[in-house]
C-alpha cells in the first residue's frame, strides 16, 4: 500500500497544508522577485484546460481575442478618477527606460479598461459598430504586499474582456451572461466548484464600475475566494475617454460598457475546495490526465499489458499517462500520482496480469477494488462522471453545513470566526454594519435575494448579505 505523503494536515495549519501541497504536488515555485511565480507544467496543465474551455465559452458569446500592451502611460488611469484611486496601491510604475528618464512614467499593466477605451473611442463610430466585444489572455501586475501563490502573486495570468454596447440594457445583460454562461457554467459543470452568485455592494464593487457580479466560493477552511467578477462600468470610461457613437437617429452618444475577468486564482481555488490531507484532487473533466496506467515491475509482459491498456482507455476517450518508469520505486510513484490529483490510477503486475485484472484505484471517493482488464475500458468514462459529480455534492455539502442564518452584526462575527459563512437581511445590516464588519476581518462577499438569485438592485427588498472572512 502507497504511503501517504507528508503534507501538514489541514486542521493542524490550513495555510501550511496549502503550501505545501502547491509545492510538492510540483505546481508552482515562488519566484526570484517578492510576490511572483513560476508556475511548473504541471500547474500550467491546470490553467491551460481551464484557457482552452474557457476560450470557447467566451468565443461561444461572441467576443474576439485580441492583445493590447504592458505599458500603458500613467496620464490615461488619472482620466477616470475612481479607477485609478482604486489602482494607486498596486502600481508598478516605470520611470526610466533605455537608461533615459522617460517623458512620462508608464504603469505595468493592473488592468486595461484604459488603454482599451483609448481604441474603443478610435474604432467606435456609428451604432453599427456595436456591440464590440473584446478577450485579452495575458499578465497583469499588482503589487501585493501579502502574496500566497496562486491567491495573491504580483503578476498573475488571466483573461480580461472590454465590450462597448449601444444601450445600458444590453451592456447590463451581457454581463449578466458572462457571469452566468461563462463563468459559473465552466467552474460549476468543469471544475466541480460549489459558488454563490451575487452582487457586490457599493464598497466592494470595481473601481469605476456601477455594478459588480461576483462568483464566491468556500475553501477547505470555511474562508471564501472569490472566482471571477463581471462588472457594469456604465458610462464612466467612455465620457473619459470620449467613446461616442452616431445613434440611428443621428446624435452623438456615450457608449455603455463592460468588463469582466477570472485568473490563475482558480488552480488555487481548486487546490482549497477540493484537497485533501493526502493532496490534490482533480474533476475528472478539467484533468489534463484522468487516469495513469503504471506497471508496478519492470517485466516484458506487464510493460506490454499497460502500455495496450493505456491504448485502450485512449481510444475510449480517456486522457491517459502510461506511467512504466520502474526504475523508480512503486510506492514512490503511486504517492506522487495520488498528490497530483489524478483521478483513477489502474496498476497493473505481474499477479494481476496472471488473473486478468488490474488494480482500480479511485481518487475522489478513495478505495480501490480490481476490476478485469477487458472491462476497464468500458467502466471507465461512466466512474469518472461519477466523481465528477461526487467532487461538486462534497462542497456543497460544506457550503451548506458551515453557512449559518444570523440576524445581526455580532451573530455573523460569531460565525465566522468560527470557521463559516454567515447569511443575514441586508437591510439590518446595511452601510454601518458593513463597517463593522469590516473591523473583525469579514466582509460582504455579496448580496443574493431571498431566493437566492442574483438581486437587479443593491437595496431591493428582501435582499440576503453573505458574509464570510476572505482569501
């Protein structure tokens, strides 16, 4: 039997556990400069499964990738007052270049709905320009003064979208789209994420935005993450920028606007909501490899037994690693298939072949069982949507047990320090109670109404806070 790796339990110390699970599961090293990170193929698998559905998704509601620069020049985040306020704290400046002062220092890009409205205003001339819908992958830097890879790094990778519309009810439901079609369809149905749809309040929400869409979600440690935001930006931007439109009716309008945003904060997200004391666990349809096929002994005939079955699950859809390295010890393997996360590992030695099986080894639930080598093929999708489907039951579960109804400030504080989610009336809550809050480290993670769908205004009635401490 594999010996369990040696990661700090999670009840013992959440944060070390974390830690040491990023790193020995080989998904990412701190970098040389405070606050970066080099993040090892491993970890980039992650991310480039999560790019590659996440592009079509995005694609799938009309918008188009494209690329604008690093450097944007300082002048253009002072033209919307409330971004750049927002921003000042996080800036990398550059202020020499070619070891000449330059004219103007130019900040490493937080964002871009500046530079991106500087175009927007050149390429936006009539109504039938609209809606311009625009994805950039790509890096931004913020300046983090308590980085945990993954959570908070300086620079980190993401995919940012801008879009101009004619109206403000078509920029409103746009984002609404992306915040339903995109972003909660693939983290609920593709990273087996349990989340809460809401809105921000006006504290929370973007800088310069008029509305804020978020995605929460509740870590191993009962503190919520949030996963990606979807913001109304009104018509800040564009009366900064001057992004105008002749009309049908041949007058000269401010367009209305969106962006939206999600990063590598999901490989850690996954790590939080679905690792366990012995490492990672990875939803079937995110993994880079659903299951490893590993000979347990080096010889003739179980290496040619597991290099067919690898080509066995391979025809029948699977995702598979042929894993016949014995040169290295068994068990050593086993531990860092089962630290990766991989969902099904099918060993295979020299009884098992005598017998005709394999021994079926279950990430998710645990246990394992021997199941005949002819059939393996066709159990195999079916066990992996079952775990699928086990992952996003398990954190549910979580949500809903450490989640309690208060009704005022204290009772949530209460809550929430003891290791939950607190849910109360908004309207006893309000401004001041935010502010409370707010001395004990808990915040507004966001507002549901009271049947849990996401409100159309801050102050409707009946209106629920969700209120946790925070990543």
């Amino acid at each position: 039997m594999a010996k369990a790796p040696v990661l700090t339990p999670r009840a013992d110390d959440f944060p070390r556990w974390y830690q040491d699970l990023v790193s020995k599961a080989e998904l990412a090293d701190n970098g040389p400069v405070r606050g970066t990170m080099v993040i090892r193929p491993y970890g980039y698998g992650l991310w480039e499964r999560m790019q590659q559905d996440m592009d079509l998704r995005i694609k799938e509601a009309g918008a188009q990738n494209a690329y604008f620069p690093l450097f944007i020049p300082q002048s253009y985040l002072t033209r919307e007052a409330e971004h750049v306020e927002g921003f000042a704290p996080e800036l990398a400046v550059v202020t020499h270049g070619g070891g000449k002062e330059l004219e103007e220092p130019v900040v490493v890009r937080p964002t871009s709905e500046t530079i991106v409205n500087d175009y927007f205003a050149k390429w936006v001339q009539s109504y039938r320009d609209l809606p311009l819908l625009i994805n950039q992958w790509a890096n931004v830097v913020r300046w983090e003064l308590r980085p945990r890879l993954f959570l908070r790094t300086s620079e980190f990778l993401w995919q940012e979208g801008h879009t101009a519309h004619a109206t403000y009810e078509d920029a409103r439901e746009y984002a609404a789209r992306i915040h339903r079609e995109v972003y909660a369809d693939f983290m609920e149905n593709v990273l087996a994420m349990d989340l809460i749809l809401g809105r921000k309040t006006a504290k929370e929400r973007f800088a310069g935005a008029i509305n804020t869409l978020t995605l929460e979600g509740m870590m191993g440690d009962g503190k919520a993450l949030q996963l990606g935001t979807s913001h109304e930006l009104g018509q800040n931007f564009a009366k900064a920028f001057g992004t105008q439109y002749l009309s049908k009716e041949g007058k000269q309008e401010y367009v209305w606007q969106t962006s939206w945003g999600s990063t590598t904060r999901m490989v850690g997200a996954l790590v939080m909501m679905h690792g366990d004391d012995n490492g990672l666990r990875v939803p079937p349809r995110l993994a880079p490899v659903q299951a490893v096929v590993l000979a347990i002994k080096g010889d003739d005939a179980v290496l040619a037994a597991v290099r067919e079955t690898g080509d066995r699950l391979k025809a029948a859809g699977v995702r598979v690693h042929v894993d016949d390295r014995t040169d290295t010890p068994f068990g050593r393997r086993a531990v860092d298939w089962e630290l990766k996360g991989v969902p099904v590992r099918v060993e295979i030695g020299p009884r098992d072949l005598e017998n005709g099986t394999a021994m079926l080894v279950r990430r998710i639930p645990g246990g394992k069982e021997p199941v005949r080598l002819d059939a393996l093929a066709g159990l195999l999708p079916a066990i992996l949507e079952e775990d699928q489907a086990l992952l996003l039951t398990q954190a549910r579960a979580r949500r809903e047990s450490r989640t309690s109804d208060v009704t005022g400030v204290d009772e949530a504080i209460e809550a929430t320090t003891a290791g939950g989610w607190a849910r109360l009336p908004w309207a006893a809550l309000g401004a001041d109670g935010e502010a409370k809050l707010a001395e004990h480290a808990v915040t507004v993670r966001c507002l549901v109404a009271d049947d849990g769908s996401v409100p159309d205004d801050e102050d409707a009635p009946g209106n629920v806070a969700v209120v946790a401490r925070a990543y």
